[in-house]
C-alpha cells in the first residue's frame, strides 16, 4: 500500500500524522496535507486520542524561578 491509500484507510498514528505533515508541509504537497487532516477528524470521531507532547526543557529550571512561577 503507499502513502495515499494508508492515508485514507486510517492506517496511521497521531505521531505518524504529525511527521507525515511536516514532511508534506515541506514539498507543498496539498493533496497529503487534506488527506491528513481527513484523517485527524475520522480518528477523532472513532474515539482515538493523541498522546500529550511532552516538551523537555534545556536545562533545570533555579529555585528563584520556581518561586517566581507560583
């Protein structure tokens, strides 16, 4: 099967969906782009979810800028 025909049979992740878009974001390609957002709104319908994105930070965070936060 290529990338189309999975596109529309809802074979891929919300991960796979995230980097299948930027790739397609890259070559313009507008074809991939609505088939992907299809796709999105049919597993979001079926009741699937995506896992939160967990951001890591650079460096550990000072005390005086924990403080600061609350």
């Amino acid at each position: 099967m290529d990338r189309i025909e999975k596109l529309k049979n809802d074979v891929y992740s919300f991960e796979e969906l995230i980097t299948l878009e930027k790739n397609a974001t890259q070559l313009n390609d507008s074809e991939t782009l609505d088939l992907i957002t299809i796709s999105r709104a049919s597993k979001t319908v079926k009741g699937e979810k995506q896992k939160p994105i967990v951001v890591k930070e650079a460096k550990p965070q000072t005390r005086r800028v924990r403080r600061q936060k609350t």
